[in-house]
C-alpha cells in the first residue's frame, strides 16, 4: 500500500504576494524633489548666438562666391589683379614690393659690364634700357599668368561666346571649341608680330644661327626683349594650369599635349637661367605663327561669311552667298572643318608650306647647329663664376629636349598630311586629334539648331533664302519620318496589347468551362446515391411488412 502524499503547509496560494515591505504606499509616497540649474545668463547666450551667426554668414557668402566664380572663372584672377594695382598705387615707387610684379627688375645703367661690349658701344642699341637677370622675375611671370588667365577667360565669355551664338554654334562642345581656337590665334596674331620685330632688332634676324652663339653668355637684354621672353613664359605656364585643371576638353593628343607643355616649360626655364634666350626666341617664333595659321583654320569661314555680309550690301547678298552657303551653314567649330569653300583650300596648304618650314626646317637647322656650330663660335667651357655655360653637358641638354619637341611636332604634322589627303581625296577634312565631341551635345542642340536655320532662311536681306528653305525641308522631312516611324511603334503595341487580351479571355473561357463541368459531375453523382438509397427504403419496408404477416 502506497504511503499517502503530505500536504504542503507553505503554499502561498490565495495570500497576498510577498514583496519589497519597506516600499512605502503609493497614498505615503512623497514627491520627488526637483533640482533645478541656474538660469544662463543672457550675456553668454548671446555671444554664443553671435558667433554660429557669423559662422554660417561666413560660410554661406563663401559657398555663393564658389558658385560664383565657377559660373564666372574671369572673376578670382580679376580680384587678384585689382588687389595688386591697389598696393602698387597706394605707394607707387620702385621700393614697393608690388612693383616687381608689374615692372620689369633688374636695370643696368648704360656703362654696366653685363651689356655686351658691340651694344656699348653701338648709339642705337645702347638708347634703349637694358636689364639683367634674377629671382624677382618669377614674382613677374606669376602675376602675368594669373592676368591671361583673367583675359582668356574675360574674352572668351564675354565676347567670342556671345559672336559663336550669332554664328549659329548653339551646343556647348562647339562653342568652346570656337572659343578656344578663336582666343589663341588673338594672342598669337599680337604675340606673333612682336616676336618677329624683337627678332629683327636681336642678332638672330631671320633665323641666322651663329647669332645663338655670339658674345655668350648673354647676361643682359633690352627691355622690349625682356618683355617679351617673359610674358610668353606666363602664358605657357598660365596653359600648363588649364591643362593641370582640365578647363579644355581632352582629345585623342592628350598626353602628347602634357609632354609639349613639360617640353616647353623646361626649355624656357633652362635658357632663361643659363643664357640661351636667343635660341629660345628663335623657337617661340616658329611655333607661334604656325600656331596662329591653325588657330584661325578653326574659324575661317563663319569669319569670312560675316566678312561678306558686312562688305557686300543686301542687293549683291544673295547672289554671293548662296553659292557660300552650302559650307558656311555647317557653322562647326572644329579644326579644319569648315570645308567645301574655295578659299579653304589655299589657305590650308599656305598653313602647311608654314607649318613644315618653320616647325620642322628651321627647327631641324637649330639642331644640326648645335652638333655643330655650338661648340665653334664662342667660348665652350663650364665656368660658375663667369656663368659659362656653354659647354658638353648644356650641348646634351638642350639638343635632347629639342629633339623631343621635333618628335611631338612630326607626330602632329602626321594629322596634318591626314587632313590634307582627306581634303585632296574625298573633299571633307575634319581634324583628326578631335574625338566625336559634340555626339553628346548633337541630340540637345538639333531643335535649337534647326530653328535658327529656319529663321535663318527668312533674313530681311534674302540671303542664304534657298539654302534656308532646303534645311527646312530636310528638317520637316525627318520630322515626318520620326512621326510615322512612331505611328509604327504605337500600332505595334497596340496589335500586341490585343493580343494579349486575347490570350487572357481564352484562358478565363477554358477555366470557366472546366468548372462548369466539375459542378455537373459532382450533381450527376448525388442524384445517383439519392437513387440508391431510395430503393433500400423500399425493400426495407417490403421486409417488414413481410415479417408482420407471417
């Protein structure tokens, strides 16, 4: 027999629950103390609300003159310029700091020992100042490069922008490129000229090279010779940094460019320092007219034709310029592009004749001087003290580096004899270094363009009517061909979107039938059992009846 369970005597089932006793009651509970801080005094609010406030104008008037200055590039360098002229006019003498920026340094009095002695003692050259050679003139090549970086970006978007889009170049790819070519052949038009006065009043005239060589080293130069040499180091360097901050759209020679202008600027600094300048003269005169004739092949003929409409009166404006119009009308930017006009073809072999003498024949006898020439006129020796650098290590230098701007050169006249067989050939040049720059623009800027040349075929003179009314057609005629080839695409979907609803009301046909069947089963087989059991009732009954009879 199993021994009964014990009961549990200290359940708590039915008593109140044990808790924290010394709890008190909510009815006792006292209300916490509240502990409150001093009150800021209102003198260390407001300075702290002074202070964010001037943070956040000082920030928020810094964030709108970066917008600013990116919309307008021209502005920052005009500050620049306008800071510097201020200091200088304030105290306007030579002892200002400021004045080395805007003034050449270094003058030499007309009997100092730097002046050569054939200058001395010659009255038309020693008329004119002479200067030497120092640190001060880098402060005077930085602030002339941050000045054409004001005037390239002051011209090209205050004056060439608004003359592209008179000129029908409406995409921004176009515009730029028409900008750019347009600003260079200006500054090399100027800088061109003045290379070639400088040249004739200096011992190299026309490219006599034992010039180089004679009386070196050449320690001392006339002001005008200063001038120049320097402010065309600013504007190469003023280059390097719109290449360094990618201002111009990169093409297909891009690191060729990069190479030229880390050419260009060693040749400049190192005969600068070391007394070559009247080589580097002679160099600077042969790449900036070939520059300036490829500078101005970018815009040859929107030029010409407003030349023409300036020129001929309105009577005499249609019969000229629609024999014209079929090439002016392109209005593209690129290099060479401007094709199919009679007068492309001269000029373009004049730019070759002077591309290939000055780039490559004069540049060619530069070298074969210093194989040669270099070593027999003048002293050749290496001496500190008389700053003697014509010798074997300078011979080395300056033949590899001008060698190597010879090898950029003929690898650009390879696009050039390019462009020149196309033109031959095929009767369309385009500049081969261009990639497809405006593919991107070309969708954006086709309604703008279209409606400028119809617009254009309207003109009050009557010019260019025909060629404006033939680009009108072929305009509406491509308009019709979009439309209708859209009417295509909506009929097709359409006729797809039909179909598909058909497909659909068959699939609910077959899915309605199919239960319309399962539902006449499922009837057809109740009826049956109703049937059945029906006749088992009867013969139940039959059966009893039965037993009750007998």
């Amino acid at each position: 027999m199993s021994r009964p369970r014990p009961r549990r005597t200290s359940s708590s089932v039915g008593n109140d629950l044990r808790g924290d006793t010394a709890t008190p009651a909510l009815s006792t509970l006292q209300p916490t103390p509240q502990f409150t801080s001093p009150p800021l005094s209102p003198r260390n609010s407001t300075k702290s609300q002074r202070r964010h406030t001037k943070r956040r104008k000082a920030r928020s008037y810094l964030r709108r003159f970066i917008n600013f200055s990116f919309h307008h590039p021209w502005v920052a360098p005009l500050i620049f310029v306008l800071v510097v002229l201020s200091a200088y006019l304030a105290y306007p003498f030579p002892s200002n700091p400021v004045h080395t920026a805007l003034f050449l340094s270094y003058p030499l009095s007309p009997s100092d020992p730097l002046i050569p002695a054939a200058t001395r003692a010659n009255p038309s050259l020693s008329a004119s100042r002479h200067y030497g050679k120092g640190p001060k003139d880098f402060v005077f090549v930085a602030f002339y490069a941050v000045f054409f970086s004001f005037t390239r970006e002051f011209i090209m978007q205050r004056v060439l922008r608004p003359m592209a889009r008179r000129n029908g170049l409406h995409t921004k790819q176009k515009q730029f490129r028409f900008m750019e070519q347009m600003y260079t052949a200006c500054y090399f038009g100027v800088l061109g000229p003045l290379g070639v006065y400088v040249m004739y009043r200096s011992p190299v005239w026309y490219f006599r090279m034992e010039g180089m060589y004679e009386g070196f080293p050449h320690r001392s130069h006339d002001g005008l010779f200063k001038a120049y040499y320097l402010l065309q180091a600013s504007y190469w360097a003023q280059q390097a940094i719109v290449l360094c901050l990618g201002l111009e759209k990169r093409r297909k020679d891009f690191s060729v460019l990069v190479v030229h202008h880390i050419v260009t600027l060693a040749l400049i600094g190192l005969s600068y320092r070391f007394h070559f300048t009247y080589m580097g003269l002679v160099v600077y005169i042969t790449h900036d007219i070939s520059d300036f004739f490829l500078a101005v092949s970018s815009f040859l003929n929107p030029f010409f034709l407003l030349l023409l409409q300036i020129i001929f009166p309105p009577a005499y404006n249609r019969s000229i310029l629609i024999r014209w119009g079929s090439s002016f009308e392109k209005q593209t930017s690129k290099s060479l592009s401007y094709v199919e006009s009679s007068i492309v073809s001269p000029y373009f072999s004049s730019f070759m004749a002077c591309w290939v003498y000055l780039r490559h024949y004069t540049n060619l006898r530069i070298l074969y001087s210093i194989l040669t020439t270099f070593a027999t006129v003048g002293p050749f020796e290496l001496n500190w003290e008389t700053q003697q650098y014509k010798c074997w290590i300078s011979q080395y230098i300056t033949f590899a580096l001008l060698a190597c701007l010879q090898g950029l050169n003929i690898f650009w006249l390879y696009f050039v004899v390019r462009v020149a067989v196309m033109v031959v050939f095929k009767g369309s040049p385009k500049d081969e270094r261009s990639d497809d720059e405006d593919d991107d623009d070309e969708d954006m800027g086709e309604e703008k363009e279209s409606d400028w040349e119809g617009k254009k075929g309207t003109n009050e003179n009557g010019a260019l009517m025909e060629g404006g009314k033939e680009k009108k057609r072929k305009s509406e005629a491509e308009k019709k061909k979009k439309k209708s080839s859209r009417d295509k695409r909506e009929q097709e979907q359409q006729q797809q979107q039909q179909q598909q609803q058909k497909s659909k009301d068959e699939e609910t046909r077959q899915s309605d039938s199919g239960v319309a069947r399962a539902e006449e089963k499922k009837m057809n087989g109740s009826t049956v059992n109703s049937g059945v059991e029906v006749a088992g009732e009867a013969e139940v009954r039959q059966r009893t009846t039965a037993t009750a009879t007998t």
